[in-house]
C-alpha cells in the first residue's frame, strides 16, 4: 500500500544547525531521518520571512501567486498596516486587535490569493484527510468554530485542524498552547496532538509545524538556539515516530519530508529604515521588520522608487534595493545597478550581475517584486543588520532572517520514501502532491 504523507517544519532551522545535530548526535529523530532518506539543501523565498514561507510551501507557489508579501505590510485597498506579529510591540501599534485578526483569519480567508491553492484544499478535493498543527497557512474547505467562548468567528482548514489551542477539530488532551512560549510550550502542544494523530492515523498529510526552534534563534543566534530548543524540536518528532510504534512502523505507514522555512543569521545592529528616508515621509508608507523593509508609494506622492533608492545608497544596514521599471525589474547595490526580466528559461540582464550573487536571487527578486502587495522598492539588509519594526523592537546581540543572503536563504531539506526534486521550497507541495495522486492510482 502507498504510504501516507508527513510534512514537518522547523522554522528557522538551517542547514549547519541541521547537520550538526544529525553528526553530533544530539537529536535522534533528526538523525533517523537523515539515515532512512535523502538530504540536501534548498533555497527559500524573499523576504526569507514565515507568513511568506509557509504560504510558500503549502501553496507550492512564489510570493507573486499567493499575495503574501511580508510579515508586515501595507493593505494599499484599505489604507492600513497588515501586521501578522514582528513583535508584541509591533502588534500594539499596528492595532492589536486588527492585527489579532489579520493573523488568525485574514491571512487566510482575504490576504491569501484563490488563485494559490493550499495543499490541504488540492488534497481533500481528491478525497483524502489532510491535518494542519499550527502551520499558519492553512486554508481549507471545512468550517471551524474557535475554543474560546467569547470567539465567534469560525475559520477554514483542513478537516483535522490545530491552531494553537484556538481551534481544534477534534479533542486530544494536549496542554494550552500559550502556557509559555520561552519554555517550548508551542511545541509540546503541537507534539501531543501530533501524538494524538499518528496514533489514530487520523490523516492521509499532516502538515505539523514546530516554531519554537525560530522564537529560541532569535533570542539566542542560529548557534545558540542548538543549545537551547534542538532537543525540545527533537522531542517533538520523536513523538511521531513513537505513536506509530518506532521507526519500522512509522516509515511502513508515512513517507515524510522535513525541512525548515527559512534560515537564520547572527545580527548585532538594528536600524530604522524610515530615518534616511525622513524626507518623502509625507508621500509614503515604510514597512520593515526583521532583515527586509519595502516601500510603499502612496497614490498621490512626489518622489518614484529610483529616488528611494538612491536615498538608502549610504545606509549600512541596507544591501540591496529592488523595484520594477516597466518591463524590467532593477536591483542596486553600492551605487551600481542591474536590470533584467524573465527570457525564454533563464534573464536578460544588463549591468552588474554580482549585484544580486545571493542564492537564487533573480527569481526570488523578481517573485516578490511580482506580488501586487508588495511595496514598490523592496529592500535587503546587511549582513549583521535588522530593520527596527513597527513597535521599535528588533534581535541584535541574537538572530534574524528575512533578506536574499545566503544564510537567512537556504533550508535543510530531508525526504523518506518520496522521490522528488526538490530545489526550492516552492517545490514541496508539487512533490506531495504528485506522491498523493500516485498513491491513489495505485
Ligand atoms: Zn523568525
């Protein structure tokens, strides 16, 4: 019999920290994995940041499709800051309600285009099960009422759907989600419902995502973040492999693909993006958090998006800016410049092409700068830096991600029992899919 599907995310995890725990024994789960599948390395979208991944990986389409254009942004219908939480603080002065709101349901039911479909809603058109824990790109066909009394708006997942305590299809036991985050809480909820699943094997894919390695990176840096969450993410796939009885049983009943979203870099500097910008302050919107900013050109402003750029030119926490002109789309880096645009399978360029060395760059450039709310001029940090978000809060002296460098860019990537070429994240969904269909037609 074909093997059922399990998706795993560790967000934040990069490939160093990957192979590290695999070769040093410290996480067994990993290192299991590793010993029954395949292994390589993948490059994530731009910004490198989660809303914008996990959309990416579950739809299986870039930033132009699925609309998600950061972790914060500018609803240009609206006239508004969209906020899906930088920071408590950022969430605070974006409206915390609005931003509430924005996070649980919007991102979902109005921010995520129908024209990206969610691997829960291309799975269960074909009739089978799919289980979504605490991934937050998780669209589905089927209504969810909230846990809390005095939330009424339902939500639309995948048939089996956890969400942070906040909605849950069935009843598993599993502890409150939110007891205390530093402490890896998210995850031990998350591993007792994924328990709770693999035991019923209550699911044809499972999509179970585990973000508390992300919260323990950005407080700690990519290295300490091994010292302080690995074992507890270890912990919470060991739970899987257990509820189906032990390796044997679980690799007999699921094939498995584990990656991580985005990687992390170490940063010691955090600067507001608006201050060099202070001068079209009245003709535009800034929208920066983490290690990528975009500008906004509001309807009626004086200045275009060469001279925002030219503006950041002697930023050091800038490393690139990108905008669009006509046909082409522009990238500036130490006051020189390339443009290029899509030619037959590859780009027509003219000007500098180390401007954009980063992995994958062009495409991933071109992408983000393709999704209709996606600020005008899109900026990478430097290395070292972050953007001061919306509330003021950053990570220097910990780790951030969201930019085209390499290390906030490419992911670890582990496959059992699915034969699939997989280079971006964007490639994930295709290759469940294509192993759902095959199973079916078995
Ligand atoms: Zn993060």
């Amino acid at each position: 019999m074909a093997r059922k599907l399990v998706l795993i995310v560790v967000d934040g995890m990069t490939p160093a920290a990957f192979e590290r725990a695999v070769e040093g024994g410290r996480a067994p789960a990993l290192a299991l994995l590793a010993a029954h599948g395949s292994y390589r390395r993948a490059t994530s979208v731009f910004p490198s940041l989660t809303p914008v991944c996990l959309s990416s990986i579950a739809t299986g389409s870039t930033p132009a499709v699925h609309h998600i254009p950061h972790l914060v942004w500018w609803h240009r219908d609206e006239r508004r800051i969209v906020e899906y939480g930088s920071s408590f603080s950022a969430l605070r002065a974006a409206g915390m309600a609005q931003s509430i709101a924005d996070t649980i349901y919007n991102m979902n039911a109005e921010h995520l285009s129908r024209d990206a479909e969610t691997i829960f809603e291309t799975l269960e058109n074909e009739g089978l099960v799919t289980a979504a824990v605490n991934i937050t790109c998780y669209r589905g066909h089927t209504k969810h009422l909230p846990t809390l009394p005095w939330v009424t708006k339902a939500a639309y997942g995948p048939k089996r759907f956890f969400y942070y305590s906040l909605f849950e299809s069935d009843r598993t036991g599993a502890p409150l989600a939110v007891r205390n985050r530093a402490a890896g809480s998210i995850d031990v909820y998350a591993a007792a419902v994924g328990r709770w699943l693999v035991t019923r094997d209550g699911f044809d894919m499972l999509a179970y995502y585990l973000s508390d390695f992300d919260y323990a990176s950005h407080a700690y840096g990519p290295e300490g973040a091994e010292d302080v969450a690995l074992e507890r993410t270890d912990a919470a796939i060991q739970a899987l492999i257990d509820s189906a009885g032990g390796a044997d049983g679980f690799f007999e009943r699921y094939a498995v693909v584990l990656l991580s979203d985005h990687g992390q870099t170490q940063v010691s500097r955090a600067a507001p993006l608006e201050a060099p910008l202070a001068a079209h302050a009245d003709s535009i919107v800034v929208a920066a958090s983490n290690r990528a900013g975009q500008v906004y050109l509001l309807p009626d402003a004086r200045v275009d998006a060469p001279t925002i750029a030219h503006a950041l030119d002697s930023e050091p926490s800038v490393d690139v800016t990108l905008w669009r002109e006509g046909a082409d789309a522009v990238a500036r880096r130490e006051r020189e410049e390339l443009r290029f645009r899509p030619h037959d399978d590859g780009w027509e360029t003219s000007g500098d092409t180390s401007i954009l060395d980063h992995p994958d760059a062009l495409h991933r450039a071109w992408q983000a700068l393709a999704n209709p709310n996606a600020g005008e001029v899109l900026v990478s940090a430097a290395p070292d830096w972050e953007f001061v978000d919306l509330g003021g809060r950053h990570h220097a002296g910990g780790g951030s991600h969201g930019s085209l460098v390499e290390g906030d860019s490419i992911v670890p990537v582990v496959t059992v029992g699915l034969d699939a070429d997989i280079e971006r994240i964007t490639d994930i969904a295709p290759a469940l899919i294509g192993h759902a269909s095959q199973a079916a037609a078995v």
